[in-house]
C-alpha cells in the first residue's frame, strides 16, 4: 500500500481546508453590561505576570462605569487563562477610553505598557479627544496627551512601533481624524518618543481624513539601522505608506490593486515569509467586491509593496477584511501565518455569525476556518490577534472577539482565546547518538478519524510544505521521501491503523552511536491519516527532534 501512495502523491493536487492540527477554545472573557461591546479593541503586550505568556489587552469604548455613561475601559487579560490583570475606567462621560489600545515599552523596564485612546474626551470643552499610556508594571499612568482642536477625534487610533530612535525604548502614534491642515480637515498620525513623550514628527493625511488608521513596526527597510514602520489609511479606496523610522520620510507607497475598497482599514505585520530580512504586512479591504467575493486582504513584500498573497472572501455580502492580523507559526511548518476576520459573514443561513480565518504563510493557502456561534458569538471575528503559544506546544495560538452577541448578550462583547492541538507529541524534544535512546511519538488525532490509515513521516529542518496539496507541513527532502517508501528500521509502527479514539503510538529507537553522522542535525516529523491512498484527510502539526552527541 505505502509504495501504491508513494505513486499517487505527484498526482494528486486535491486541497484541503484544515492543515496540519486543530484549533479548540482556551477561555473567554465577557464584557458585564448591555451594548458595551467589549472586544471592540484588541492588541496584545509581552508577559506581565511572569508565567511565561504574553497577555491580552481589550477595549471596549461603549462601557458605561462609575455612573457616567460610555466612558469606556481598558482591560488587560492573562493570556494564559483570561484572568484580569489591570482595568482602566474611562474619566468622562462618553469618553470612550478603549476606541483603540496597543502596546509600548516606553520606560525600558522590559515590560510593555498599555496605550489607550479616549477619542470622545473634551479636555479643552470641545471633544479633541486624548491619549493615555499606562505602566504595565503597577498600572499607574505614565502619559497623557490631548488633542488641540475641537471635534479632532484626537486618540480614535493608538498603537506601539518599536524602538524608532533607538534610544532604549518604544515608541507608539496616535491617530487624529480631523486634526486641520489649512483647515482642509486631513488628519494626522503623532509619533511620540516614549522615553520622553516628545512629539517624533506628526504625518499628515493627503485627503480628508486619511491622517492613518493603523501602524505596524516593519524592519529596517532603508538599511539605514533603524526600523520603519508602515501607517494605513482606508479612505478613497485605501493604500499603505512605510516610513523611515529615523525621520519619517516616507520610503514607498502601496494603493491597493482594485477593487480595493477601504483597503488599509486593518493592517499587520506576518513576519519575513520571503527572507529578505523585512517583516511583510497584509492588509484588509472590506469594502472590496469582485464577482460574488464580499471584502478581500492582501499581503506585501514588506520591502518593495509587492503584492505577494491575494485573499478573497466567501460571500458577497460579507465583509472579510475588516480585521487581519500575524497568527504566528501555527503549524511548525516554518512559517508565519495570518488571520482574516469576517464578522458579518452567514455561512449559508439567515443570521449573522462571523467567522476567522487561518491562512498558511508559505503558499497564501486556507488552513482552518473558526465559525461563530450566531448568539455570543454573533460577529466573531470583528477582531483577530496572535497572542503567542498559550499552552506551551511551541505553536502560535490566537485570539478573537465578538463585541456585539446577539439576544441574551445584547452586545456585551466577549472575546475567545484558541489554543492549537497539534494531533503529534514526541515525548522527548532531542536524543543522544552516543547514547541512543527511544523516542515515543503519540498521535492524538480527533475520534472522526478512528479507524483510518495513519503515518509518521520525517523530513529536514527546511521549511515548507509537500504533497498532495501542499497538505502536509513538511518540506521534500530524500529523508521524506525514503518515510514514504519504506521507514528505517529505527521506527516501529509508524504505519497502521488509528484505534477507535483516533489515536495510536509510533517509536524511534537509536542503539548507541548508531546516529553518529546526524550529530547536529535537527528532524522534523508530521503525521497524517489517509481518507484514500492519495488524499491527507488530517495532517499533525510538525514536531521537531534534534541529535546531540
């Protein structure tokens, strides 16, 4: 059978949805009253608390404390178990504290603090809006800066750029909608240093409004040993301009290819996927429609705005796009992933229920899909984030919000933590030549595939993905080749059948200085179940094994 499969692989080029694992719900956090929509905001900082995890920050600008009705709050969450880390009330009545949040080290104590916008507060008595930037040591508040100019909306965009000048610690913007250039009411993104507070340099809009709407830090572009930083404005179809972080020149700029509509509304960086040595970003475009896609996302060469990925939606009503974010690597391939949210998607029935979803950084192929509930979950997917690995398997997990839930939650707002189950754990990381040992390899996969045909399949530490369908994450490589054909006699049982939980153990066991020519070389190893002789129908996560003397 194994040399019948090893045939079919080249021939078949069937995709699937689901690559490699499978993505299941951690926690969730909810907001405590009516249409505060909690989760309307979402960014994540470094760990806080110091188990190891990095902790999630959420707004909700519609919160009503205190007394006073929407002057919003600031929550930051355990990224390991949602539980509450600090909470910031808004000062104002319809204040809106919590519009936006980010992340930002400004004091250089190695812990990130929080940046919030409060775009509705009237410091001056005519709504300019303010900005605040809180210790994520102790809480307190390290910086607050106001808007100038009446209606200025003055904090409506907030978010860390990294160490621009280099002066120790991180810098952060904040967006105005309608800060006055010659009263042509363009906007402006500040850049503030946040050793001190001082204004960097404040980039203005080119029309009406499009002063920015997200900012990313992107890698040292220019090579002039300071990172740039890419700023988006999603008015008048959309487009991104990167920066220099030194003097805020701008390097190039990107329009979206059409139809692009209200592209740059969202906007993120997912990591070198090309290695040149410069992050890429995608970029979400809601409002784009092409033929019966309802909102599409695209994703740039970080150091020369080519377009590398084109995603489209699945509805034409929807709007996919409206939120992109890094994922991390997901599935070991190597590779850094990303995230498209589509929270008014309906998936075939009547009501709203949102959905995100995962696409693979090495091809631009769909890997997972996570569907909203129709209730809590009505709009899952207003927002996305990365937040790391919660639960300590080495993969990238995420996070999604649904501010506005349906009957009974009536827009409370909650937002859901999803950790990955990579479906193959070795029970040991590395393995002595000299000494030998066993390596116990347990494949977990979900009880649908009870009974199937499985395989334990290795390959070289090179990133990538294989056949049929790029389904398996593992590069192709003789090593993988020879797994295919007939596995070295060093592994017991990785072939058979799944048992009926769908599980099953597979081993690699090394006598002493048996692998003296591998010292220093590190494997990668995958499992699949077969729904044919040539068709993946799941695929583990990769598992990486290294040999040591």
């Amino acid at each position: 059978m194994l040399s019948h499969i090893f045939l079919l692989l080249f021939s078949s080029l069937q995709q699937i949805d689901s690559k490699g694992g499978q993505w299941t719900e951690e926690f969730r956090a909810s907001g405590v009253s009516f249409y505060e929509e909690f989760g309307k905001a979402l960014d994540s900082c470094n760990d806080l608390n110091g188990d190891g995890v990095s902790e999630i920050i959420v707004g909700a600008a519609q919160a009503s404390r205190n007394g006073m009705f929407s002057n919003g709050l600031v929550q930051v969450l355990s990224g390991k178990d949602g539980s509450l880390i600090f909470e910031f009330v808004g000062q104002q009545q319809d204040g809106r504290l919590g519009i936006d949040v980010g992340a930002a080290d400004v004091n250089g104590d190695g812990l990130q603090d929080i940046v919030a916008g409060a775009f509705g507060e009237s410091p001056g008595g005519g709504f300019e809006g303010s900005a605040y930037v809180y210790s994520g040591k102790d809480g307190s508040l390290l910086y607050r800066f106001d808007g100038s100019e009446p209606i200025e909306a003055f904090g409506i965009r907030v978010g860390g750029l990294g160490d621009l000048n280099q002066d120790g610690c991180e810098d952060f913007y904040v967006h105005s909608e309608h800060r006055d250039t010659f009263y042509q009411d363009r906007g402006a993104a500040v850049v503030f240093s946040g050793k001190d507070g001082s204004i960097m340099y404040e980039l203005g809009g080119t029309w009406t409004g499009a002063g920015g709407n997200q900012a990313i830090l992107n890698g040292d572009i220019n090579q002039d040993g300071y990172p740039d930083f890419a700023l988006s404005s999603n008015r008048k179809g959309g487009a991104v301009t990167v920066y220099s972080g030194l003097d805020g020149i701008e390097i190039y700029f990107v329009e979206g290819p059409p139809p692009s509509g209200s592209m740059g509304g969202s906007l993120d960086s997912v990591g070198d996927l090309n290695q040149d040595g410069v992050d890429e970003f995608i970029a979400g475009a809601p409002g784009a429609r092409e033929s019966l896609h309802g909102g599409m996302a695209y994703v740039y060469s970080g150091r020369t705005g080519e377009v590398l990925f084109v995603l489209r939606g699945e509805e034409p009503f929807a709007v996919f796009g409206w939120s992109v974010a890094g994922a991390g690597d997901t599935d070991g391939d190597g590779y850094q992933d990303f995230l498209v949210g589509d929270p008014l998607l309906k998936f075939g029935g009547t009501g709203i229920r949102g959905g995100v979803y995962l696409f693979s950084g090495f091809d631009g192929k769909p890997m997972a899909r996570i569907v909203g509930d129709g209730n809590e979950l009505a709009c899952l997917g207003m927002m996305v984030l990365g937040i790391g690995d919660i639960n300590g398997d080495g993969l990238g997990d995420i996070v999604a919000s649904s501010p506005c839930g349906l009957v009974p939650t009536n827009n409370v707002g909650t937002v859901v933590a999803f950790s990955f189950e990579p479906f193959l754990k070795p029970d040991a990381r590395e393995i002595s030549a000299s000494q030998g040992g066993q390596i116990t390899f347990t494949l977990d996969f979900p009880v649908e595939e009870a009974g199937k045909d499985y395989q334990l399949l290795a390959s070289s530490t090179q990133r990538g993905r294989s056949w049929p369908g790029n389904a398996i994450p593992l590069a192709e490589s003789p090593i993988l080749v020879r797994m295919f054909s007939q596995p070295p006699a060093i592994f017991a049982n990785a072939t058979g059948t799944l048992d009926a939980a769908g599980d099953a153990v597979a081993t690699m066991a090394l006598a002493p200085n048996q692998a003296s020519s591998a010292i220093g070389l590190t494997f990668r190893f995958s499992a699949v179940s077969w729904e044919s002789p040539a068709e993946v129908s799941a695929a583990s996560a990769t598992a990486e094994v290294a040999i040591l003397p």
